[in-house]
C-alpha cells in the first residue's frame, strides 16, 4: 500500500478474470485486494433513483463506448415494459424519487416509449440518449409525455464542441442531429443538459464556454447544465486505476459525505439469461459480482465492495451519472 491508501492496479487494460455469475463469490478478491487489504465500502442508505437499462444495443458503434454497445448488440438484452412493472411498483413503495434510463441507446428499444410513459406517470424521469435521428423519430411518441403527471428529462452526449472531433468518434453528422434534438426538446418545454468528455487538465470553464459559443450560433439557450465524464474504458477492462482501500475512505468518514457515491441511493435494473436483476449502479454490469438479486429491497441490504476499477472515479471525481430532474 502507498502512503496514499491506494493500491495500484496491474498493467493498463488487463482483463478483468472472468467470475461464474451462478458461484459463490471469491471472498478474498471481493474484501480485500489484490495486496491484501481490506477494500473501500458503502453500505446503502435508501433508494433514491432507480436506473433502468435499455440494452446494449445502439444505433451508434463508439469505440470509446463504456458498454460496449453497437447496433444489434446483445451483451444486455432490451428489457420490455413487463419485465419492469414489478420493480417500478417495488420502487415507489421504497420511496423512490426518480427514474432514469441508459443504454445502449434507449430509443432503438421498439417498447422504451410505453416504458418512459408508464414510468413517468409514477414519478420523475431522467433519460441519456445520444439526441440522434433516433430521437426526432420518435418526436411524435414523445411530445405527449409532456402531458403526464411527473417530468421526463433528457441528457444528450455532445462529446465536444467540436464536429470534427465529435464525429470522429460518433459518425458524420451526429454532431448536428444532437444539436437539433437539442433545441427541439428545449422548445417543446423538456429539461435538457449535455455529458460530455473530461479532458485531462481542462479548463471547464473555457471548455464550456465554447459549448455556449455552439449553442448561441443554434438558437439553444445558453442556460444548459453540463455533467463532464472521465474515460471509463470498455467493458472487461482495467485502466490501471489505484484500488480503494478501507483506508482512503476516511476521506468520507460520514454517511452524508459518501452520499455521492451512487451506490448509497441508486441501483440499476439489467436484463440477463437469469431475468431483470438489480446491479450497483450504472458502472460495474460487466462485473457479475456486483449482481445483488432479484429484487430491489434484497439489493438494499448489500454491502458494496470497491473493487471495480470504475469506483476510482467516483472516489477521485465525484463521477455520477445521476442527475436531479
């Protein structure tokens, strides 16, 4: 262990050793690492947002994609309105306050509409989308979610304030389709805020100026909030990340100041061979062992173990997909 409390992690992109999802876990790899010592953990406080994912598959094929995801995917399967109305109604007797939905990209599920207006006539929900053409094709389908009880709003990838640099890795002609579905939802009356890539020793506040620059020259109001993500690799990957130890949590000796730590309030519905199944959050589905059951409530009761390499970034950078809605 360094002086730091962390322990770094073998060679940059060693694969993560595959784990029998039907197993028991490996004790020792799951509490301690690789040198011995005792992990970093958060045990839950109440579910707060409830994260359902879409399925892998995509419209687009990001090599930079932290799922993995591409057209026809199924690493994920796509999850249908059914599937979900159990773990919608379980939420809202826990007190969930929010929904929020990933992918993959949600729009090219054939049921994710009839899923957001199921959801949002419960309670609040919060969609990321890449804002493509798949979007405006189902502008129809979603302009009447306006008319529903609780709000549905929307992030939309806009990697940079570029198009060159954000096509490079999106395709031609993203940047625009992203930047229309911006101002077209903007205009309707829906809430929507941008991710996009954290740069080494950036300047955000340059960075985003030129974001509102690009706004300002589409007729996009330049109050849109920003959430910047670091690179969190592909699936089954490490990124050399140091591991969090029990010691570096004294960083957050308090429960309120792990709350930004997704895993204390959140959890993430996958589909699986198994059926839907509740993970830890947004970041670790290529993790079996971060599979804490089959029912939400059965998930609140786990401790989760830092030991993805993914939960570096939320120590260091405060990283959360979530957003209030």
């Amino acid at each position: 262990m360094t002086s730091t409390g962390f322990v770094q992690s073998p060679s940059k992109n060693a694969r993560i050793p595959a784990v029998n999802i039907v197993s028991p876990r490996h004790v020792d790899s799951w509490t301690h690492t690789r040198g011995g010592d005792p992990r970093g953990f958060i045990d839950a406080t109440r579910l707060r947002e409830l994260w359902i994912h879409t399925g892998t598959a995509c419209n687009l094929a990001c090599p930079f994609c932290l799922e993995g995801s591409r057209p026809g995917d199924t690493r994920i399967p796509a999850i249908t309105l059914e599937e979900l109305k159990p773990f919608i109604h379980e939420a809202v007797d826990m007190g969930v306050e929010q929904f929020s939905f990933t992918g993959g990209e949600p729009f090219v599920i054939r049921d994710f509409v009839n899923i957001l207006d199921y959801a949002s006539r419960h309670k609040p929900c919060f969609v990321l989308t890449n804002g493509t053409r798949v979007l405006m094709q189902r502008a129809h389908q979603i302009l009447p979610l306006l008319d529903n009880p609780f709000s549905v709003s929307f992030r939309i990838s806009l990697d940079y304030p570029d198009a060159v640099r954000h096509d490079a890795g999106r395709g031609e002609g993203s940047f625009a389709e992203s930047l229309q579905s911006i101002r077209w939802l903007h205009e309707q009356g829906f809430k929507v805020s941008v991710a996009r890539q954290m740069q080494a020793d950036e300047n955000s506040g340059a960075i985003e100026a030129q974001y509102r620059d690009v706004f300002h020259q589409h007729d996009i109001p330049q109050a849109v909030a920003f959430t910047a993500f670091p690179d969190f690799g592909v699936p089954g990957t490490e990124d050399g990340s140091p591991e969090v130890t029990e010691n570096c949590m004294e960083k957050y000796p308090t429960t309120q100041s792990r709350e930004h730590f997704m895993c204390t309030h959140t959890r993430m519905l996958i589909n699986t061979e198994r059926g839907v199944r509740v993970y830890a959050c947004t970041l670790v589905d290529d993790d079996p062992d971060y599979d804490l059951g089959g029912t939400l409530a059965e998930s609140m009761e786990t401790r989760i173990m830092l030991r993805h390499h993914r939960c570096f970034s939320c120590y260091r950078f405060g990283a959360s997909c979530s957003a209030p809605v």
